[in-house]
C-alpha cells in the first residue's frame, strides 16, 4: 500500500533538485568614492554579501557579473582574495561574466572566477596602475594666492597640485606603481596560468581589447552571457539568486528621500567622480 502511494509522489525532485548559481554583482568603481567616501565597491560593503553567495542551499556555482572600470588594487585584491578562499573552502566553481567593462582593477575581480566570459563587444584588460590630478600653480599666481605648506618630514606634502613637481617625487610615485603593477601582473599570470597566448609585456601595458580579441589573447575564457552558458554547463532547470543589488551613488541622490541639500551635493559629487572613471572607455 505505501509503495504504490510513493509511486505518485513526486521523488524525483527531491532526489535531483534544480542547481542554484548564486549572482554576485561587482558592478562601479573599486574603492570609496567622494569626499565622504560614498559608494564604490569594498571589500568591508561586499564581505557579508560575498559570504551569502557561497551559502546558498543546493549551490553549484558562483557567477560573478562584472561590470568596472577599476580602482583601488587594495580593494581589488581584498575583493578577489575572498571569493578565493570560499570557492576553495566550499568546494564551490566561480565563474565571471563581464558586460560592459573588466579593466585594470575590474580585470582583477573577473580574474578571480576560474574561468572568464564576454560579450564580444566588451572592453577587457587596461592591466596597468594609473595617477592623475591636476597642477593649480600658475593658476593661484595669477590671482595672487601664496601657497604655505608646514611639515615635520619633507615627504608629507609630495606631489602637492598646488606647487611644482619635483622630479624626485615623480621618481618616488613611479616606483610605488611599478610595484602595485608588478603584484597585478603576477596575480593575472598566476589565475590564468597557461591561457595567455603570451606572457610577454604586450599584454601588461595597460592596454584594452574587445571581449572578441581578448579571447583570441587567452585574457578570457569565452564569449557568451551568463544565464546561457550556466544553463548549458548545468542545465535548463537552473535557477539563479541575486545578491547583492545594490544602487549607485547617482541613483540614491536622486530617490533620496528626506536626505539634506548638503548630502545629496556631496553624493553628486561622487556620482560625477565615478562618471568620470568610465569615461575613460567611451561609456
């Protein structure tokens, strides 16, 4: 009698359940953005979020949607480190699946997934450290303002817009960023491994590819979305889980609510200095 009962519950189910991929969006600028530090991606924001993903119930895969322009290779290296350590504790394979951008520092979270994706039309690469800013002293000549620094170590006030560049600093800022590009050069090979088509410097020069062109160079594993090639890796009945979707700077300024004048100014300000970080690639 219980035998023929079982015959029509659905066990089959339950012995084979649908695979779950977690979702996890790595989409802005790494590192605090603004001057109150709004925004942008961090590895203290993204820390309990990247735990939830590889917690999921029947988890079979992460897939990371990167979408960056870079930024801090602090917060890119910390951010990386992490999806790392879980996808070996747990047992659990990452893959990344770039939109728009993956450069410089978001290359560096895509190559944190064990195998890469593009939309051919994506940008990939810019492995590369980049200063910019701006120099004010002829500007504040010409209005009259004199320019008074005090400090105890003669390194404190290096690279001040407002006074001349001193060759010895520039020879200082230069060598800080060959290091960081040195470790950034070693994390791509060692995640990579024996995909790059070549390990020479052509492909560390801070140089951009499409997502078509950085297949053929080894920087990415394939072309193709996510939903499609993880249902095809795991099946039709794959489900996904989205986690954490949260807004840009710019989209909570303007649904602000009861913010203050002087808040919502500052998190513009933001908005216009991540803006201004994806401009670089024509977005």
């Amino acid at each position: 009698m219980i035998d023929a009962f079982l015959k029509f519950l659905p066990l089959k189910r339950f012995r084979n359940p649908d695979p779950v991929v977690s979702v996890l969006r790595l989409h802005g600028v790494i590192g605090r953005m603004g001057p109150i530090g709004s925004g942008g991606l961090t590895h203290s924001g993204l820390e309990k979020t990247i735990e939830k993903a590889f917690s999921t119930k029947r988890l079979k895969a992460v897939a990371l949607s990167v979408n960056s322009p870079g930024g801090s290779p602090v917060q890119s290296s910390l951010i990386a480190g992490h999806i790392r350590a879980l996808s070996t504790e747990k047992d659990i394979p990452v893959y990344a699946f770039v939109e728009d951008v993956a450069a410089s520092g978001g290359y560096w979270l895509a190559c944190a997934a064990d195998e890469i994706f593009a939309d051919e039309n994506s940008i990939i690469g810019s492995i590369g450290v980049i200063s910019s800013g701006f120099g004010f002293v002829e500007a504040i000549k010409k209005i009259g303002v004199e320019r008074r620094v005090h400090s105890a170590g003669k390194s404190k006030a290096i690279l001040d817009p407002f006074q001349s560049e001193k060759p010895e600093e520039v020879k200082k800022l230069t060598s800080l960023q060959n290091e960081i590009h040195e470790s950034f050069k070693n994390y791509v090979k060692g995640r990579r491994g024996g995909k790059l088509e070549s390990e020479g410097e052509e492909l560390f020069e801070g140089d951009i590819w499409t997502g078509k062109s950085a297949e053929e160079l080894g920087l990415i594993d394939g072309l193709g979305d996510l939903r499609t090639v993880m249902k095809k890796r795991l099946g039709e009945k794959t489900k996904f889980k989205l986690v954490g979707n949260k807004p840009s700077p710019l989209k909570r300024f303007l649904g602000g609510g009861e913010t203050r004048l002087y808040q919502k100014t500052l998190v513009l300000f933001s908005a216009l200095e991540e803006w201004s970080v994806w401009k670089r690639f024509g977005l």
